[in-house]
C-alpha cells in the first residue's frame, strides 16, 4: 500500500499503486472523469480510465474548513494539468489556478480550463482582472449567472474565469466568469437530473426566503417550497421557519418546464430551465393521524381569520375548526387573533372539517358538554319538503349541504349547479363559499343519495305567496291566473309610481 509519509515523491507513490498500463493518448488541457480510489495527506489519489492513476493535490479539494470534499468512490471531474507518462504521474486540478505568462492563458483557452483572476477594478464596460501578472478584462454580463445590482462589490475579490480569446500577444484577453458556472451548473444537474423526479426525497440548501416561498439548492439545481408546502399550519410565515444557508430534506412535487426568460432578463441562476415544485410538509407528520379530538370537548382557540360567513379558530398547529356566524349571533364577531372558548359540535375526520360553536358559560377547557343537536335519519326528510342547511363543500359539478339537525353522510346533499338557480359559468365558491346558510328543496332520497335544490325551493315559496295572495281575493272576483297576477301587481307599481 503507498505510503502518506509527505516526503515521499509523487512517482514513488504511483509505483507503489501498481503499473499503469497505457490506454488512450492524453493531453495536458484534457477533461476527464474520474473515481477517487485514496485518500492521502498531501494528494488524492484517482482512477483515470481503468489502467492508469493521477492524483489531485489535497489543497484543491478542501472546503472553507480544512475539510476534504471528497471519499473513496466518489465521481469527480478535473484537468490534466501535468503529466509524465513514462513515469505514469498525471497531476490533476479542477483549473489551472494561477496561470504565468500568455503561453499559459493560451493553453488554459484551448483546453477550456479556468484560470484564477484577482478582481482589480472596475469601468463602465465590465472588470479588470489581473491573471498571472498580465491585465484581463471581463465585461459587465460575464461576471456572474444573476444580475449584477452593484459591481464594486467584486473588487478585491479572486474567481475563476474562463479564457474567452486572447490577442496581441497577451495586450487584449478576455475572460467569463458567467460561461463557467453555467458549464458547472450544466455538470450539477447532469449528475442529478435522475434523481429529481416527483416523489423523490432530496437534501438541499436553502439559498433564499420569500413571502411566497423559500428557493433551495439541490446541487446545482434550484427547486422552491411554496409556502403552502412549508408546514402543515398555514399561519406561520416562511421565514419563521427556514433561513439562508439551512440544511433541508424535502419531496419533490413537480418537476415541469419553465418558459424561455424574456430577452434582456436574464437567465437567473444557471442551468436547464426547470420549474421544480419542492415540499416539506410531505414529510412531516399530519396533525390529523392523532388528533384527540371528540364532539361536545371545549377547546381553547385562537382566531386566525375572519370571513363574512364566520371566523376560523385554530385549535393546534394545522386544525383549524369554523365558528359559523350563526353562533355568535347576538353579541359582538370575534376579531383576528381573539383567543375564544369553542365547543367541537361536528367533527368530520374524511374531510378534515371541525365545526365549532362556543362553549357555554362556566365551562372550562379540556371538559365535556351534552351537544342538544339530535341526529335525524335520512328517511325523515321526505320528498318536497323544504328544509335549511350549510354549504360545506363546493365542487364543480354542485354543492355539498349539511341539513340542519343531521350529522354525517345521513344529512348531507348534493345540489347540482343546475339547481343553484344560478347563471351558466357562475363561481359557485364566490356565490355560495363554505359556511352559507342555504334553504333547500328535497328532491330525492333514494339508497345512498340526497338531492337538493335552491331553485325549488324558491319556486316553492313564491308558490306559497302566490297561493296566500289568492286566497285573501278569494269571493265574487274572479282571481285568473298567476300571470294574470302578476300583470296587476306590476300595474299596481306603475300607478304607485305616477302617483
């Protein structure tokens, strides 16, 4: 086995790794893949093609830290940037570092390696960078993949660049930052890309937090949480939660084609244009597996909003329970952020639905109460008759209606949208959002089946002050038909507006 001992000679080890028989012809300039097959003190030492070893020096491949970046078996891509083959030493770098001369911006160019450049200043056009001793310029949009807000900010600073052209003898090079964090980004997600598909379980950094969301880094793809996905409690703000620079284990939503970036944009982080749907809340535990939770319990909530229909209480992080605005009739609607005393009144496990009431006076939280709502059976709601309710669920097809005084599936109907007595293409969860309190016609009850409709039972009740109107002109005169009624009722509101 080779040695680590630092004194010994970069040849002595490669001997002592076993005899590199030759293969293709390499290059000094030339891209390879290769697999890390040592760890040393000084180098790491690699596989290049199945019959020959290179190595890199260890500083190449150290973190911020001290820490080597790398372990045995591990795919990593670099540059021969020295080589003896007779001796079979090939020294590998992932770029030329600190290139001297123009002989070597010259070979770094034709083999597409990155050179180190020190940022010296700036002009209207773009940077100074000095290479090697020798002066280098980039322009404005090649020092980074993202919109530059403020360039001094590079100044002082040492990059990596590509060598775009070089002329005059070494009096005109130019450089691209931007051209090779694409290329690297380009590298990332070629080595990632199988990995992201929906359902997949990743490890990424956070690199920034919005209102909206939080953009992660899977390894040079970047993925976002909406902040719908965050948690399973709406009501915590995304930056509650996660910050820059923060380890995350997240599932992979979606996975679609972004649209083209309008011209003068930008692109914005390189890399294929992907639009990468991540969720954390996937992998948490949902708050409804075991929620202790029974009707008649008195909970203690808090108001996490308010709509014209009733307020929404949060009980524990992610259950949320409707306090109808029927239940707080006759005293004042309780206001964002009001910790109140509620009731559970119906609990709908399947749909993740608590209906809350407020708890009656002296009671305490963590007790019990008798609810008086009794539940009737389906067979009480009798063909016709006309009958109240709440909206508990809208679909495209209808609404869905809790008959008062039943629970479950035993009370609850279908109003088609034909039945709603709306207009063709209404939003029905404008018209009619959860929580609306409906009066309904029982059209069906068959096996399994409860058929609603608000049209009927307004056609039922302009039936009733029809019959009512009739009955008060009932005698010698003659009543006609509804149309004739109608006519007299609309030429009694003319004359009442002549008047």
């Amino acid at each position: 086995m080779p040695s680590d001992h630092p004194s010994e000679s970069f040849a002595s080890l490669f001997e002592q790794q076993g005899e590199n028989r030759p293969g293709r012809r390499l290059h000094v300039g030339d891209r390879l893949d290769v697999t890390v097959v040592r760890l040393g003190k000084s180098a790491v030492f690699v596989e290049l093609d199945g019959k020959r070893q290179g190595f890199f020096e260890a500083t190449e491949l150290l973190d911020d830290s001290g820490q080597l970046t790398v372990a045995v078996g591990d795919r990593i891509t670099g540059h021969i940037v020295e080589m003896h083959e007779a001796q079979g030493m090939f020294r590998l770098a992932r770029s030329m570092g600190k290139t001297h001369g123009v002989e070597g911006l010259e070979q770094a160019r034709a083999a597409g390696l990155p050179v180190e450049g020190k940022v010296v200043g700036v002009n209207k056009g773009g940077f100074e960078v000095e290479v090697g001793g020798i002066r280098a310029f980039c322009p404005l949009g090649q020092i980074d993949a993202r919109f530059v807000q403020d360039p001094s900010t590079f100044i002082g600073q040492t990059l990596s660049f590509l060598v775009r052209d070089v002329k005059d003898n070494g009096k005109s090079v130019t450089l691209s930052r931007r051209a090779l964090l694409e290329r690297e980004a380009q590298e990332s997600f070629a080595k990632i890309a199988e990995k992201i598909v929906p359902g997949a379980t990743l490890e990424g950094t956070v690199t920034s937090v919005r209102d909206f969301g939080a953009f992660v880094d899977l390894g040079g793809v970047e993925g976002m949480i909406p902040r719908s996905e965050i948690g399973h409690d709406r009501h915590v703000a995304v930056g509650d939660v996660l910050q820059p620079g923060e380890r995350v284990e997240v599932l992979v939503r979606d996975v679609k084609e972004a649209p083209a970036p309008e011209a003068g944009r930008g692109r914005g982080r390189p890399g294929p244009a992907l639009k990468i749907t991540l969720s954390l809340k996937a992998l948490m535990a949902n708050p409804w597996d075991d929620l202790a939770l029974d009707e008649g319990q008195v909970l203690a909530g808090r108001v996490v909003r308010v709509q014209p229909f009733g307020a929404f209480v949060q009980l524990s992080p992610g259950v949320d329970g409707l306090l109808h605005v029927s239940e707080t009739s006759g005293r004042t609607p309780p206001a964002e952020g009001e910790e109140l005393l509620v009731v559970v009144k119906k609990l709908d496990r399947e749909a993740k639905k608590v209906s809350l009431g407020l708890a009656p006076e002296g009671a305490e939280a963590g007790s019990r109460v008798t609810l008086a709502v009794q539940p009737a059976p389906r067979g009480t709601l009798a063909i016709h008759s006309i009958v109240e309710g709440v909206v508990e669920k809208v679909e495209p097809f209808g609404l869905f209606v809790q008959v008062d005084g039943t629970t479950g599936r035993a009370g609850r109907g279908l109003v088609p949208n034909a039945e709603t007595g709306m207009p063709r293409g209404t939003d029905m969860r404008k018209a009619f959002p959860e929580g609306t309190r409906v009066t309904v016609k029982v059209l069906e009850t068959g096996e399994g089946k409860l058929r609603l409709s608000i049209k009927g039972a307004k056609d039922a009740e302009e039936r009733a002050q029809f019959e009512e109107a009739r009955a008060r002109n009932q005698g010698n005169q003659s009543f006609g038909s509804i149309g004739d009624l109608m006519k007299k009722a609309a030429e009694a509101r003319q004359n009442k507006k002549k008047r």
